[in-house]
C-alpha cells in the first residue's frame, strides 16, 4: 500500500475515537556490508514488525555503489516479513538503466514507495555531478518516476528543516522542496534535527507556500555521546543548549547518555507532535533496536498489535496476494518457504489445491547455502556439540528462550510452545531431536494472545503436531505403538472404511517412506470460524510437502557438518544424525481429547 494512503488510513480510524488517536511510526534501515550482516538484519525486521510500524524504508548503497543488496532486501521485507517498505533511490552514479532495473524490481516485490534522493557526492570524493545519462536533481528522478510509473508509487522526497551544505538561505531550499512536490511528490521525510522549534518553524514556511503533503520528521535516537556530537556535526544541525547540558557530564558512560538521550528526544518528539504539523514519527535505526524502542515506550506509542490475518506472516508480493494456505513444515523457515514457492503461477487460496501441482524449487536454488548464519556465527550460537547429550541440550535451550535460532529453525521459539514445553524437553532430553511442534486448540478466541489470528469475535482451532528426528532403528516401535492406537478406529473389515486418529509420515535420507494416510489429500492442521464467513483452514499437513521438506531439513543438517573439520566430533556427530535417523510428523486427529502424541515415547 502507499504510504500516503496508509497514514491516511490509520489516522482516519483515529478520528472516531479521538480519545484513542496514537500518532504512528516507521523505522529506517541501511544496507549492510556482509552477507552475515544482512541474515541479522533480517531478524531485526522481524523482531520489530511486531512493534507494527506503518512502513520500513532502506537505504540505497552510500555514494551510489552499485548493487543488488537494496532491492533484495526490499523484496524480502515485501514478501517474506510481510512489512510494508519504501526503497530509497538516488542520483548518485546511476545512469537510467540502473534506475529502471531498480524501480523494477520495486514493482515486481510490491513496493509502492520510493524515496527519491539526489544523494550524497561519490565516495571518491569531488563535487557531486550528475553521470552521463542520468539526472541531475531528485526533482528530476520524481518526475521521471511519475512519467513512467503513474500513480503506482507513492513518492517521497527529503526536506531540510536546519538548511543544506550547499544551500544555507532556507527559503531557496523551501522553494526546491517545492519544485519536487510540484514535480509529483507525495511525502516529506526530513533530515535528523535535534531542534524542535526551528523544525516547527520550518514547517510554517513549508505550508505557506503551498505544500500539504505529509510532513515525517526524521528522529535520531542517541546511543552514545561519540555518536551524537558525529552525526550533529555531520549534518551541520543546530543541538540545543539543554541537550548539551544534560549529556555533557555523562559523555562517557553510554547506558547514563542512551537514557537521557531517550528523554530529551521523547520530549522533542512530543513537541513534535503537539504543534499539530505532524502525526507520524520516522526513526533512523542505525540497524539498532534499542534506543527507538526505548523512544517509543517513553512516548507511549507501543501497544498490543492486533491479530494477524493469518497464523503465518502474510506476504505483500501481489501475486501472493490470494495465498491463504501454506504446510506447517515451513513455520518457522519462512525465507526458504519463499524462495521455493517463488516460480509458483498460482498460490493455495482457501484449499491446498492437487498435490501434484505443488512443485516445490529444488534446495539447489540456495546457491549461498540453507544454513543461514555463517560458519563463525553458527559456531558462535551452537557451539560444536561433541554428544548427543550436548544436542538435545541445545534444542532444550532453545525451547527455553535462551537461544534464538537452531539450524532448522530460523526464528525464536513461539509463545504457544508454553502449554508443551515440559513433554518436548522431556522428550528432547531422551534423544528425540523436535523440529516443530504445536499444541491442540479447541476454540480459543480469535483475539486471544497466544493462539488468536484472524477477524474479531472468531474462534480458532488447532490439532496437536509434533515433528522430530528419531533413530531409524526405534521406528518400527513406534509405528507399534501408534497402531495400537489406531487399532479401536480400524476394526472395520473394509480398509476405506477405517480412521486413523493419529496420521504420521517418516522418511529417512535415502527416502525410505512409512506412512499410515490413505490418499495424498491435505490435513488441515488449524482452522478458524469467522462470523459471515467459511471455515478458513490456513495450515496443512501434506505428502509432497513434507517430501519437500524432509530433502532440506537434511541438506541443512550436511551444511551445519559441513563447517566443522573433517574427523572432528562435532563432524561425525551431525553426518550421524543424517546417517541413522528418520524425520517423522504426527497429527493427533482429536482435537478434543487427552494427550496422545507425547505419551508414545515412554519406553520407546
């Protein structure tokens, strides 16, 4: 969505509850300098979507350096966090052949917000100039953009409340910020300032001469005092007296200067705010968290974010748009589930269509590996487990929060694996390696913290799910023992006729399958019922599927081998897991009744 259209939207629904009205806020994010750099950004995003920012934009390369980097990590906010984005595009060394693959693959992500820059000067220093076929003035790129692209876009331009390096008369540089409204611009995002009265001041001038878009002031939050007086002084900025006094005794100390660097700039931002020429709060990051958090908890700007539409995180890639359904298997490795879904014409909406059309990318796509830490940083996180006593400890302790990620598992452990914790460590302490995992629901609120997704006043429904590794040699007793389960439903003489109340699939690495469904067909695994609408069934269990799963999870497990020395234990320990075990996914049919699933791995 455009973010004119967004704000619009959000501070519309405000003015029938004044009393409720909440300014709103987006978060800047720049491009970094190693691939391991990127894989923590990404997890920054997703940590900070649940703070529901209205949009996140990120930064063209410094001085113009060309690269794909921009644009992947737009797309991958897009489609994969399901954040709203705005991409920034300079000037800088960009002839228009590279602005246009750039605003490309913007549109092709489902961006529809540009930051139009004429950007800083080249890195190698000199006058900026503009290259051979390219432009001179954002105003320009604004109007090329418009011409070419109508009203797909949504586009901003900068503003400069304390003046310009190049420019200091501050009516010439109102009277610019003009030419690039005029030009068909759409929102204002101005430079840091710390100086809340010559920014109001500043806005006076911009709307006396014509300009209504909306104006988002750029925030800076202070870390430390290095930091601060660097970027000031960078940005040729005015920083008030008060600012100096209270900080500069403290300089030294970054926790006593982030502190009261966090009541200074809440108190700027509510000054903002309360002159009425804003509504909208837009943080420079830094690839940080921390200080705009601490901003916007002191402004009282974070709330409970409302239910999402689904139990998984919606992409906003348009030819996504209809997706509604998705397996359980890829819950918490949504990168790769993009990635192998990409070449898709049609995605699954409102059923999990004809099993043989889910042509699932090969793991081969991930030419950069599956494993999504580097080999020091993976070390860093797990360590180099020697046993299989030292694997299950790392799976408990991620269960127990105190890690963030495992190899098959790219995001923190979820709020609902609460109700089960006790059964998975017990069983994960016994040698059984648990991937993924969901407790049964039977008709929780679709508002409720944990397990609510979905319109209001819904109830939602989930099947208790494990999956897990297991010695092959164990298998054959614990297909026994799900048997024995089963055994009441199956009395029937006509196999067609007979029920299975837990439904299981293993497979080992060289795809030796055992498996108790009768047919290929989905198995929805949550559901949810919505007044005025069908039964929304968004997570499936599902042969092929999990086929398509089974090859990465083991292609992950020879990755994370893989960075160890050959003949090392940590080596040997892993390509053992790949060796001799199976991956195996149970479904407890009864949605209502007592625990089944946890209860097969006593004595097993």
């Amino acid at each position: 969505m455009r973010i004119s259209q967004k704000l619009l939207k959000a501070h519309e629904a405000d003015e029938a509850h004044p009393h409720e009205d909440k300014p709103t806020f987006s978060f800047e994010f720049f491009v970094p300098k190693t691939s391991q750099g990127v894989q923590n950004l990404y997890d920054r995003m997703d940590r900070m979507y649940n703070l529901n920012p209205q949009f996140v934009d990120v930064t063209w390369n410094a001085g113009g350096r060309l690269s794909n980097l921009t644009t992947d990590i737009v797309s991958t906010a897009q489609s994969v966090l399901g954040l709203e984005t705005c991409m920034h595009l300079t000037c800088t060394n960009m002839p228009v052949e590279l602005i246009d693959k750039a605003l490309k693959d913007a549109y092709d992500s489902g961006c529809q917000n540009i930051l139009a820059l004429r950007g800083d000067p080249p890195v190698e220093g000199g006058e900026w100039t503009a290259v051979e076929g390219g432009f001179h003035y954002a105003r320009d790129l604004v109007e090329y953009i418009r011409k070419k692209y109508g009203d797909h876009f949504d586009i901003g331009v900068a503003g400069y409340p304390e003046g310009h390096p190049e420019e200091s008369d501050s009516d010439k540089i109102v009277g610019y910020l003009k030419e690039k409204i005029d030009a068909g611009a759409d929102f204002i995002i101005t430079q840091m300032f710390y100086d809340a009265d010559k920014f109001i001041e500043w806005c006076a001038k911009v709307r006396e001469v014509g300009i209504t878009v909306p104006i988002i002031p750029g925030i800076m939050p202070i870390s430390s005092y290095a930091a601060f007086k660097r970027r000031a002084t960078w940005c040729e900025i005015n920083v008030p007296q008060h600012f100096e006094d209270k900080l500069i005794s403290i300089k030294d100390d970054d926790q006593l200067v982030r502190e009261a660097g966090t009541e200074l700039v809440a108190e700027m931002c509510q000054k903002l705010l309360d002159s009425g020429y804003v509504n909208h709060l837009h943080f420079y990051t830094m690839n940080l968290e921390k200080s705009s958090i601490m901003i916007l908890e002191k402004l009282q700007l974070i709330s409970s974010k409302a239910a999402d539409d689904l139990p998984w995180r919606k992409s906003l890639n348009p030819n996504r748009q209809n997706e509604s359904v998705r397996p359980i298997f890829w819950k918490n490795r949504k990168y790769s589930y993009i990635t192998r879904t990409q070449g898709w014409d049609e995605f699954p909406n409102g059923r999990w269509g004809d099993a043989n059309s889910a042509a699932f990318g090969d793991v081969e796509l991930f030419t950069a590996g599956l494993l999504r830490q580097s080999p020091k940083r993976a070390i860093e996180l797990w360590g180099e487990p020697q046993t299989l006593e030292d694997l299950s400890n790392l799976v408990i302790r991620y269960l127990n929060g105190q890690l963030n990620s495992l190899p098959w598992s790219d995001t923190p452990v979820t709020s609902e694996v609460g109700s089960i914790r006790d059964e998975l460590n017990k069983i994960n302490k016994a040698g059984f390696f648990t991937v993924n995992s969901q407790p049964r629901v039977n008709g929780s609120s679709s508002d409720d913290p944990i397990f609510g997704w979905g319109p209001k006043n819904g109830f939602v429904y989930q099947k208790q799910y494990l999956e897990f590794l297991i010695q092959r040699k164990k298998l054959p007793k614990l297909i026994q023992k799900i048997d024995e389960i089963n055994a009441p439903y199956n009395k029937n003489s006509s196999s067609k006729d007979n029920y299975n109340i837990l439904t299981y699939f293993a497979i080992d690495y060289s795809d030796d399958l055992n498996s108790n469904t009768k047919d290929d067909s989905a198995n929805a695994v949550t559901w949810g019922i919505f007044p005025g609408n069908e039964v929304h069934q968004p997570t499936i269990v599902e042969k092929v599927s999990f086929l398509a799963w089974k090859d990465e999870v083991f292609r992950i497990l020879h990755e994370w081998s893989g960075i160890f020395e050959s003949g090392s234990k940590a080596k040997d320990l892993i390509q053992s897991i790949v060796d001799d075990y199976a991956l195996v996914n149970i479904v407890d049919n009864d949605f209502v009744g007592q625990d089944k699933i946890f209860g097969l791995f006593q004595d097993l």
